[in-house]
C-alpha cells in the first residue's frame, strides 16, 4: 500500500538548500501504447513533488508498432502536458535495438543491460543523425517548442550516437552517471540515476534495494536523479519504492527542470 502523505512544499527545500539542491524527475517510454501507465505515475509523482514536476521521454514510434505521427489524439496529449510545463525529451526512435553487437562490451551492453532495448548503442553515425533530426523535428512540430534534449533508450550510446548529437542541436542529454552538453561535452551534473525494473523478480528486488540505499545516501549530491518507466505500475511493491523514495528526496531537494542546470554554472 503506497503511503499518502501531503507534499514537501517546493519553497521550503529550495529555502533549506539555498536553491542549489535539485530533484529532476522523469518518465520514460512515453507512447500511445502506455498511455495509461504514464498517468498513473504522473499522479504518483505529482503528489509528492508538486504539479508538472517531471520530465516526460518520448519515442515516436515505440517498437515500430505505436506511431506518434498521425495519432491527433496523443499529439494532444502530448501538447496539453509540454503547455502544463513539463519537459520533452526526444528518446530515441523506436526504442528497440536493431543492431545488436554480439561481442565485446557493446555485446554485453546490449544483452545484460537492456531486454533489446538499446536503439542508439551500435548506429552508425549517419543512421543515429537520421532518427534524431527526424524525432526532434516530429515532437517539435507536435508540441510547438524545441524538445529539451535527446535521452538514448537504456540510456546506452555508441560512438555514432554521441557523433550525431553533438551535430543535431540538442540541448542535453543523460546517462546513468551524468547530464551534459552533447555540443560541447560540458557536465552540469554526476551521479547515478535511481530507477526500477520490474521484467524479472531478481531485477525487481535488486531495485528495490539500490532505491533503498539512494534513500540513504545520495541525498548529500547536489543533483538526484529519479527515473521510471511504464512496467513500474504492475508491481505494487515498485510503487511503494519509488513513493518512499520521492517522498524522502524532497525533503532534501527541490523538484527542478533539466533546463536549470544550464544556468546554473
């Protein structure tokens, strides 16, 4: 059972870290297909961080099977949240890894850190550029403002991926351990990012047990980072997890925009 407490105020953890302290969170794989799922935790995370306080990580056409492009009524959605506030990010194309390597640590990338997942880890270069211009310009069009950076799918990149982003304009861009300037190669921000994985009770529970430690010990960073994915809302116990965990981090950290760090030197 998920907790329910009343929000820290925004305005008292900006006031106790001097407004340097901040919380960025987001969801991933938002598509047609988990439409659903992203409400319900738009709502869980609202209730704790405060209205439109999250990032949203869309793919265009999620598994080549839930197209943005020509669905009026998610382009809506999709416009209706970006005006709300939150931030877009462009996450990758079709989320799924048509490339895969069988070899070296692309190779073990590829099959122990994503199930198939890692879209952008062996493009080439020119492939990688394609599906980025052609994703930023469908969300951009989509929602009417630039999207606020590119996010890789399982957060895995590959030579070619980095090379394209740096040639594509995008704002920002995150792995496990930083956010960064894809231009110029500028950190604004380290540590690892806490998220859950919900495909396998080994998975499940190893989650859960980093969040706890998180809980614990990465308060003292200056940025937390907090991700979540469709999959978290079929097990109860992640949602338990990641309440417990928003819960504590804004006691600590105020809910920001990734849009912050690029100002805040």
């Amino acid at each position: 059972m998920i907790e329910t407490l009343n929000p820290a105020p925004l305005s008292s953890a900006t006031d106790r870290t001097s407004g340097k302290r901040r919380l960025l969170v987001s969801i991933h794989d938002v598509s047609p297909r988990s439409e659903a799922q992203v409400d319900r935790l738009a709502e869980l995370i609202e209730r704790r961080a405060g209205h439109a306080s999250f990032a949203m990580l869309v793919i265009p056409d999620h598994w080549r099977s839930a197209p943005i492009e020509g669905n009026a009524a998610f382009a809506a959605r999709l416009r209706g949240w970006a005006d709300a506030g939150i931030e877009m990010f462009l996450h990758g194309w079709c989320h799924r890894d048509e490339t895969p390597a069988t070899q070296g640590l692309a190779g073990f990338k590829g099959k122990h850190m994503t199930a198939g997942e890692g879209e952008f880890l062996n493009l080439p270069e020119a492939e990688a550029l394609a599906r980025m211009e052609r994703g930023k310009a469908l969300l951009e069009d989509i929602l009417g403002r630039p999207v606020a950076g590119f996010i890789a799918p399982a957060w895995l990149y590959g030579p070619g991926a980095h090379a394209a982003m740096a040639r594509a304009g995008f704002a920002l861009a995150e792995d496990h351990m930083k956010v960064w300037r894809p231009a110029t190669g500028e950190v604004l921000a380290r540590g690892p990012v806490v998220t859950w994985a919900s495909r396998s009770p080994g998975r499940i529970a190893s989650s859960r047990a980093f969040a706890a430690l998180a809980r614990a010990a990465l308060p003292i960073t200056r940025t937390l980072r907090l991700a979540v994915h469709p999959g978290d809302t079929t097990v109860p116990a992640l949602l338990d997890s990641i309440d417990s965990t928003l819960a504590r981090f804004v006691r600590s950290h105020a809910p920001s925009r990734y849009a912050d760090l690029r100002g805040s030197g």
